[in-house]
C-alpha cells in the first residue's frame, strides 16, 4: 500500500465541505493513519471558493498536498473541480456533484459559466459526475448532498467501511444520524463502482 | 451528547492549531484571556469559552485593551493570555513594547497570528520583525502538537526570564489539524497583586534601568535557547543544511527527507551557538522561510555567511510543497498530468439577506461611494455595487474621510460617505468620529450595524447585548456614544427599507454638517428568519429589465433572459428584489410568519 493518501475536497462556501473533510479525517483516524487537513476559514466563507486538503498514512509533514499529488478530488459544485485539476495526480480521480452555482462575477455579467462537460471532455480528465442533490432530495434533506458524495467516494479509499459509518455517527447530531447513514449507503452503492 | 473537552484528560485529539492552543492555556494553567477576534485567530478564545469553563475569557473592544486586561491580570500573578491576527498586533503595539520593559507577573502569552497569502487580511506583515523589535521572545510552532506545547514552554520562559512572550502562528498552522497529546490541567495559584513602582512605571529613571534587564534577558535566553529542545537540530546528509521555523519545517521534512534541518522554534532572541555549530557542520546552508527573510537577514549578518534565501524563495506569498521543492531541488518537480484550467473567479460576497446590501444598493444608486474599512461590508466595492473606494486598517473609514475634505474641501469630497460596521466602530472608530467633531468636517458616518462582528464569523461585541460566552451583557448605546462625541444629526434606518434608506443617504449627503447614520438590520448570522416563503419570479411578468440583478444577491442568477432565484439561497425575512423589481414579477409568500 501506498504510504501517503492525499485528498482535496472543494467547493463553494456553505455546501458542508468541512463536515465532509471532518468525517474523512474522523475515518481515517479510526483506520488508525496519521491525518492532517488544512483548509482556509475567513472570507471564503461568504460563497467564495473554499477547499480543505486531507493527508492521511503512516507519518505526515505538510498539510497541503502537492500539485500532481492528489490520489482523488471531491468536489461539491462541478465548475470548481475543474479548478484543482493540476492537483491531480495521473492515477487521480474526480468525483463532482452535478450541481452549478454560478459565482458572482458571472451573475454580474463580468464573466461566462464555462460548460464543464466540454472542458472535462477536451482535456480528458478522469471525472466522474453524481446527481447527489436528486439523491438528498430523494431521501428529503438537502443538507445530505455532502455525505451522498462521500458515500460515492468512500470505495475509493483505504478506509473500511465500518469506519466510515463510525465517522458519520461521530459527527453528525443524532436526529440526523439516519439520514445521513441512507445518504452514505446510497452513494456508495449507486457509484462507488 | 459530545463531551466537553476540559472532561478528557488523556489520549491523542485531531485539533486545528488553534484548539491547540486553547488546548495549552487550559492545561498549563492560564486563568485569564482576552481577545478581539481576527482571521485567522479568532477560534481560539472561542473554543476556550466553549470547552474550558475554568479559564475566564471575554472579548476586548480592541487588541490594544486585550492585551492591557491581560497584562494587568498578569500583575496580578495570573497566568493569561491574549490573542490576536498579526495587524491586531499593531493596535496592541503601544502596550506591548512598554510591557516588555516590565515583563510579566504570572506568564503572558500573546498570539499573534500572521497571515502569509494574505487569505483575510489586507496585508502581509511579518511579525517576527514584531516580535524582535519589541524585544520579546518570540516561538514559533511548526504544528498543533508544538503549538500547543509552545503554550506551555511559553508561559515558563515568561514567569522565568520575566518577559512577555509573543506566540507567532500562521493562517496554515491556525487552520491546520494534526494530532495532539494531550494531558490534564495544572493548576497554578494566582499570586496575588503586590504594587512595585519600580518595576511597573517606567518613568525614565526606571526605565532605564527595565532597558538594561532586557538587553541582558535578551541574552540570557539565546544562551538557553541553544540547550532548549524548541531548537533542535536533526543530523541528516551534512551536504545541505537547511534553516527553518514554523510551517515551512513540515514542507522541508516533506521534500528533503534527508537533509540535516535546524528547527527554529525560539525565533527571538536566536540560538546563536546552536546555529554557529549547525553551520559549521554542514557544507551549504538554504533558508526556507515564509514572508520576509528574518532568519536569513539575522544569522548572516552575524555569521558572515554565504547561503541562499529569499534569492530562491519568495518574499511573497504562502510557501507550499512545491515551492520549497523548486527551490532546493530544482528538477524534482512532481510531473503535472492535468494542466491548469481558466475558469471565472468565485470571489466571497455578501450573503442573500445581507443587511449591507440595502445600504450599498442605494448609496450606488445615488451615485454615491465610501471610504471603506475592515468587515464583511468591504465586500461593497465588489460589482455591482462599486460602492466603496478606500481601506487602511480598523476604523481609517472616518480619518480617511476626514482628510479628503481637508484637502479638496466638500465639493471635491463629492458623494463620499464613510461605511463602517458597528463593531469596527466600537474598535477604533470613536476616535475618528471625535476628531471629525473636533475639527470641524462636515461628512456623513454610515455606521452599519448589523449587531454582529460578522466577517470572522459571527462574535459578540459591546453593542449585542452578550458577552464571549453568550451570557447577558450591557449593550453599547450608539446613538447617545455618537451623540456624546458632539454629532448633531444622527439618523437610524433600517437598511432594507430601501426608498427610506435612499431618502437618508440623500438628505444627509447634501447636509453642509456632520451626520451619522446608524444603518440597523441583524446580520443573518445573528437570529432565525422570522418568515418562511422564499421570492420566486414570474416569467410572465418579468420583462428581463435586470434591476434585480443590481442588487448583486448571491441568490439571484441570470439564465440570459430572465432572473432565477434559489430557493436554497434566498433569505426568508429579505425582500430586496421585490422592492426593486418594477412590474411586481417577484413575489414571496409574506405569510408564514411564525
């Protein structure tokens, strides 16, 4: 197995991205790895972008994972995975929720939502699109969108499963517990193939 | 139910660089804290008032009264500690340089969180330089586990040399979590206030003499600094070695394995004899540092060395990974197999529901602009509003204004208000106010008070009516502050109430003498919606005027011919857009009220 795994979970401010980065490192912690994640609070919480690198293995220095480093992405809005491309590494995989939020700079006319799916197409990147908001509102909370996701690329990792449903437990308020535990299930089952 | 953290005594916790040293002050003994909140420092006064009931913790007006609460505890033989971002440093200069003649009681930790990359500040300063020229000890951690340890340490050097010692973080170990061991509190009695005129007022006769003690403090510590494990040297390949502190440790341990490295951890007063035996022991010396080259600049001016530096690493910016590895072993660059992809920027913006979105809104429509501060409301000069025009620092918003009318007079100011929020105010506003009072301007004042300290993310401040641990506190009253300072015309609106909004700002524009307007609407951070539908538009009725568009509401998009409105986004208690809208196309169930 690989020493290292790094990962870079991204997104626009208020899509639960540290919750999903918290439940990653919960994970891993319970897998018994190193972790450390990095991630930048402060203005990119008013619907800017905002990412958090999580780096888990045997010993870990930098928090930040390195361009051409990251073994998987996980986006929340697909415009911004493009945005970490150069980050992953010729193995890497993407994962993005099939969902666009257009920026402010496009609702104002200074600049043009680009069609992701060209783009993916043209420069062939390894993207894997999850209509994860049709999920959470198939299961009737909009806030699950995050651990559909997670679900989706749970497989992916070096993190059983038991663990990952411990992490969610961990970090989810227990009314909340079920719905999430469905929205993990169905991701992983539905495309963590 | 999760457990308080001061009920776990033992094990390994994952905690952000910033819990860590919440973690620290509960464990090393600290009774007194005090803190204004500042990106990225804020979480740790924060997490000390929601897990560590034994520590008392409150919020400062400012960094300047923060560390003079603390340093007047410390007095007192308390063990305490302040927090602040590096610019807060600034504020808390004036009592910093002088508390460092006098040093420390019970021990005093100062944080001060710097910002390489300059993710939520306005400027990159290095506060090493701080540090040094303020002649305290300065500690740098490289992550959570020595963050927290550098509590510890830190409070021991300060009760031990008698010094004030300043805690230098950065954004990436603030934000950063790693593991941390941890342990149970150490109760440290207070030892009481004792009066000691010749220790604590440096009238000159004292003061020199407090001068000469720090000079050999000074160097009493670099002597101890070279035996104490904050330094340490780690013996690799002598063929390199690299001088480090702080983050930049963890990217040199990343990319260069097998270099000999001296950790800095003790960045002021240096090791001097450590540093003389590790650069006689190895054949080339590289300085990795971020922002500026203070390792660099110290040891070669009293080495007399060659070694490279800042000639292959940025001044600017945040290091990273790979930067460190072009820098020190060019041609080991990780291959790129996906190239880099222009896409448009998503840069923050006030949030749907925002009150300053009425203020801004109307102040553009009037032709009108500001000079700005620092608060979520500096998001006014992004489009399409473009409504705010300068910043300095905390509370420059009204000096700023001030001096353009001294200089070009009332007609050259033409439609400029200053825009600052409540809190920035109460932080270093007042002061501007009186002078514009004092020497006769005639501007306006737009205070936005949205009852928050909203841009870190939601802190109490004087005029909430809570204090730090969300008890009842008494609240500032603004009007009669404004009022007492000597303003005449003070007006309070409710910002969404726009043709209002829009009457106020343009009676008190022309007034030829000083106005305040007090802009009163909670920040959507600050309470529940009280109404429950959310706008939708008829495309019927819509006739693609864009009106709506010109509120610049995150929640409102442009599908090429018509707005949509995101029913996730939209603020239930927000009616901007139905304002605005000129064919009565937007509507919202106004029912619903709970």
């Amino acid at each position: 197995m690989k020493s290292v795994t790094n990962v870079i979970i991204c997104g626009t401010g208020g899509q639960g991205i540290l919750l999903a980065s918290e439940v990653l490192c919960a994970a891993a912690l319970l897998s018994g790895y190193d972790v450390k994640k990095s991630e930048v609070h402060g203005m990119s919480q008013r619907g800017g972008s905002v990412s958090s690198h999580v780096r888990f293995g045997e010993k870990i220095f930098s928090p930040l994972v390195e361009k051409g480093c990251a073994d998987l992405i996980l986006a929340m809005e697909k415009m911004e995975s493009l945005r970490w491309s150069p980050y992953l590494a010729p193995h890497g995989k993407l994962v993005a929720c099939d969902l666009a939020i257009t920026p402010m700079t496009v609702n104002t006319g200074h600049a043009e939502y680009p069609d992701v799916n060209a783009i993916i197409e043209r420069e062939n990147l390894p993207v894997t699109l999850i209509p994860a908001v049709e999920i959470a509102e198939e299961l009737g909370n909009l806030r699950v969108v995050n651990v559909v996701l997670i679900g989706a690329v749970s497989p992916h990792l070096p993190i059983d499963e038991s663990h990952w449903k411990k992490a969610i437990e961990e970090r989810v308020p227990p009314k909340a517990l079920e719905v999430n535990l469905e929205a993990f299930r169905k991701g992983r089952e539905l495309f963590g193939k | 139910m999760r457990k308080k953290l001061n009920t776990i005594e033992e094990g390994t916790l994952l905690l952000s660089g910033n819990e860590a040293v919440a973690r620290g002050a509960w464990e090393y003994g600290v009774h007194f804290a005090s803190a204004y909140p500042g990106t990225p420092s804020t979480e740790i006064l924060e997490t000390i008032a929601e897990e560590y009931d034994e520590i008392d913790a409150q919020w400062a007006p400012n960094e300047k009264v923060g560390l003079e609460v603390v340093a007047g505890a410390s007095f007192a033989g308390a063990r305490v500690l302040s927090a602040m971002k590096h610019v807060g440093l600034n504020v808390a200069a004036d009592p910093l340089f002088t508390l460092s003649y006098i040093g420390a009681t019970g021990g005093i930790v100062i944080v001060s969180a710097d910002d390489p990359g300059m993710h939520s500040s306005q400027n990159e300063q290095d506060n090493r330089l701080m540090g040094k020229a303020a002649k305290v000890v300065v500690l740098e951690p490289s992550d959570s586990q020595e963050a927290k340890d550098m509590v510890g340490e830190g409070l021991r050097i300060s009760e031990d040399f008698d010094t004030p010692v300043l805690l230098r973080l950065t954004t990436r170990i603030c934000h950063s979590k790693s593991m941390v061991r941890i342990g149970p509190r150490k109760e440290v009695p207070v030892k009481g206030y004792v009066g000691d005129i010749k220790k604590r007022v440096p009238i000159p006769a004292h003061a020199r003499l407090m001068h000469s003690r720090v000079e050999q403090r000074l160097e009493d510590i670099s002597a101890w600094g070279s035996e104490s494990t904050l330094n340490r040297i780690e013996k690799g390949d002598t063929s390199l070695g690299i001088i480090t502190s702080g983050i930049s440790y963890q990217y040199v341990k990343e990319v260069s394995p097998e270099a000999s490295v001296l950790k800095i951890g003790i960045s002021n007063p240096l090791p001097w004899n450590l540093i003389e035996k590790f650069i006689n022991m190895v054949d080339r010396v590289i300085f990795v540092e971020e922002n500026d080259p203070y390792l660099e600049e110290n040891i070669k001016a009293r080495f007399l060395i060659q070694a490279d530096g800042k000639n292959i690493i940025s001044i600017e910016g945040e290091l990273n990974p790979e930067i460190v590895r072009k820098a020190v072993h060019p041609g080991t660059t990780k291959e790129i197999t996906f190239s880099e992809i222009q896409l448009p920027a998503r840069p923050p913006a006030l949030c749907a529901g925002c009150p300053h979105r009425g203020a801004f809104y109307c102040l553009s429509k009037l032709g009108g602009s500001s000079t700005g501060d620092i608060g979520c409301y500096t998001l006014g000069l992004m489009p399409p509003h473009s409504a705010l025009e300068t910043t300095i620092c905390m509370g420059a918003s009204i000096g700023v204004l001030a001096g353009i009318e001294k200089a070009v007079g009332r007609e050259g100011m033409g439609k400029l208000v200053a825009a600052i929020g409540e809190s920035t105010f109460v932080h270093s506003g007042i002061t501007g106010l009186i002078d514009m009072v004092y020497n006769g301007n005639t501007g306006t004042v737009m205070i936005m008070d949205n009852s928050l300290t909203a841009m870190t993310g939601g802190q109490e401040n004087p005029t909430t009516g809570k204090n730090l641990r969300g008890e009842p506190a008494p609240v500032l009253d603004l009007e009669k502050l404004v009022a007492a300072c000597g303003v005449k015309h003070i007006r309070v609106i409710d910002p969404h109430d726009l043709p209002e909004m829009e009457k106020i700002l343009k009676e008190e524009m022309a007034r030829e003498e000083l106005s305040v307007i007090i802009t009163r609407r909670p920040c959507i951070m600050a309470y529940k919606p009280i109404r429950k539908g959310v706008a939708e538009v008829d495309p019927e009725k819509c006739i693609g005027c864009k009106l709506c568009m010109k509120l610049g509401c995150p929640a409102i998009s442009w599908d090429g011919e018509k707005p949509e409105i995101s029913s996730h986004l939209c603020w239930p208690d927000c009616d901007l857009c139905i304002q605005v809208c000129p064919v009565d196309a937007i509507s919202k169930d106004m029912g619903g009220l709970t």
